[in-house]
C-alpha cells in the first residue's frame, strides 16, 4: 500500500480583526480569571457581516479551496475526492444548511466535476478526520488525489456568550476563544520519505461527550457552545491521548524518541494547557516534546482548521525547514484524540 503525502495548502482568514479586551467589554460581568492569559488569545478574525459582503462558513470554505488549487500541481477537474468538515454550515444566510452536502456545492463551484464528494463532522478533530479517510482512499489505490476543505464562521457562538454570560464562571467562556478561518489541504501520493505521511489514526472516549456540546441557547435565539472547561482540561482525558499514541509505536516496536520529530502541532484551544499536555506526554512517553507550533495568539481557536491554519502560517513565515517531520494532535469534543506524523518537504506557501 503506498502512502499519501500534503501536496498542497491554502488558508483564508477574514481580514476584521477582534481583541479579546473588546470581546470581554461586552460581558455584563468580568471574569474571575484571566481569559487572556489562560487562552493565550489575544485577538481573532472574524467573518464579514456586511449584507454586501457577507462571508458564511461555504464561502469561507471557498476561498480556502481556491487558495490551495493556486499553489497545487492539479487542476480542480482532476481531484478524485472532496471531503468538507465544517462544523458550522452556514449558507446564503442559513445558520444550519445541510442539504445539498457542502462538499458537493464546493466541488461545483471549484470545477472538481468528477470528483466524489461527502461531509464529515468531527467536531475541531474535522479535518484530519478528513485527512484519515482520505489517507486511506489513497493508500488503498481507490483513488489518486483529493482535497480536505473546511470553512468555520463559529464566532457566533462568541457573540452569544458575550449577550448571555452574567456570572464570573459560566460554561460558554470557552465560546469567547474562537476565530473564523478556512483551510484546505490537496492530498495524492507520497513518492518518497521526505513527503509522507507516515501514519495517521483517530480514537473516541464517547465517555467524555457530554463536556463540550453546541446547540441553540437557552436563552436566546443564537447559537451556543456550552463547555465544561475543568473536567474537559484535565489529567485524565489527556493521559488517554498520550496512551493512544504509546501503544500504536509499541505495536511498532518503536520508541517515541526514535519519530524524530521535529515539531508537534496541538489543536489551539488554550496556551495554558498545551504546556501540560506536553508534560504528560513526556512522562508517558519517556521522552522529551519537541518545539510545539502555535498561532492561538493571532487567530483564536479556529476549530475544525486549528492544526492547518497553524501549518499554513509557519510555512507563510519560513519557519518550518524542509524536511521537518510533524506530530499532529487532535483535541475535540466527543472526546476524539490521535496522532498524524508527516514529514513535509515541497508543501511551500
């Protein structure tokens, strides 16, 4: 079976930006915590609300999609596949838009008339869910190429925990940490070492699904993100990350230290816990993290485009050299963790 490799990434970030003092000038009452501080969020864009201008989540997606076939080897018309997995499908001013599949309206609009096309939802995990099928409809010899596209205009959900919130704890702060954004990655097969990736895997504690749930208010008739931030952000759920990755390099007869890796990727859902994540992980891998990326100063938590949003800037500011090798990790609600390890060489921005 041969493997997949990135062959190509576009991002598209919406040019309004918002501060996270602006957003927390709004609440009724002020935290009791430092939200910047534990977040690591300072500001986020947002989506254009102009009438004339309006930007939802499928157009969103599009200028990510478009941003990625600018710089791929392959016309749309040559992709075999399309996966969308937006968590926010907002359409021609719907809120919720579901049918025809956003995958199916993307590939149109793009020229990828032979493609076949679905949606995933994976919560913030969506688009290496993505990838994961996608790697495997490549390495099976099912198809040759595809595109992993998400669009989220998801800070709606911030201004309704802005309107609601009226208590120095309440469970829709988290809502206040996210950003719009799009991305896409073009994936096809992996000639050599030095562009692959290596492997790529995705688990589910469905114990842990409750925690993070997004529905309409209860109080209004915006849309909410409702957290439990303290049973979300602890030992427990992140030693089941770590373990995931353990036993997949012992079933290897590999050690973490012999990866090699070069940079690790976390989902950017908060800069406080990253730093811990880490530290479990070295303990239960026995070895020391290496750098970790991070952009969740500048755009937020981005969800479902948090890793390639991060991939897309670093390569934009030259930081990552050729030949660097990746570590992935997701962190979403459900609770989905994993790990993709990728070694990336000729994906330039």
């Amino acid at each position: 079976m041969s493997h997949s490799r990135f062959e190509s990434i576009g991002a598209y970030l919406p040019s309004n930006i918002v501060t996270t003092q602006e957003l927390l000038s709004r609440l009724k009452e002020p935290p009791s915590f430092d939200l910047e501080k534990i977040t690591g969020v300072k500001q986020r864009r947002v989506h254009d609300t102009n009438p004339d201008s309006y930007e939802d989540s499928f157009a969103i997606a599009i200028k990510a999609a478009e941003d990625c076939l600018s710089r791929s080897r392959y016309e749309a018309a040559e992709l075999d596949v399309i996966i969308s997995s937006s968590i926010t499908r907002s359409n021609h001013a719907t809120r919720m838009y579901m049918e025809p599949s956003f995958a199916g309206s993307i590939s149109r609009l793009i020229g990828a008339k032979n493609a076949i096309t679905f949606d995933v939802s994976n919560a913030c995990a969506g688009m290496l869910t993505g990838t994961y099928i996608l790697d495997r409809m490549i390495r099976s010899g099912a198809v040759r190429n595809g595109m992993v596209v998400s669009g989220e205009a998801i800070t709606p959900i911030a201004d309704t925990a802005a309107e609601e919130i009226s208590a120095k704890y309440d469970p829709q702060f988290a809502s206040l940490s996210v950003g719009d954004s799009g991305a896409a990655v073009v994936l096809d097969q992996a000639v050599d070492d030095n562009d692959k990736i290596h492997y790529v895997e995705l688990v589910t504690a469905a114990e842990y699904a409750n925690l993070c749930l997004g529905m309409p208010s209860d109080k209004s008739q915006g849309i909410a993100l409702y957290t439990d931030n303290r049973k979300m952000h602890n030992e427990d759920r992140f030693v089941f990350g770590s373990n995931s990755l353990k036993n997949h390099l012992e079933k290897l007869g590999r050690t973490f230290a012999d990866e090699e890796f070069d940079y690790i990727v976390h989902h950017q859902f908060g800069a406080a816990a990253i730093p811990w994540m880490n530290a479990i992980a070295e303990r239960e891998l026995g070895s020391p993290m290496p750098p970790d990326l991070r952009v969740i100063e500048k755009y937020g938590n981005t969800s479902t485009t948090s890793h390639f949003i991060v991939l897309h800037d670093q390569l934009s500011d030259q930081n990552i050299p050729a030949g660097s090798k990746l570590l992935m990790i997701p962190a979403a609600s459900g609770i989905v963790a994993g790990y993709l390890s990728t070694t990336i060489s000729s994906l330039k921005v």
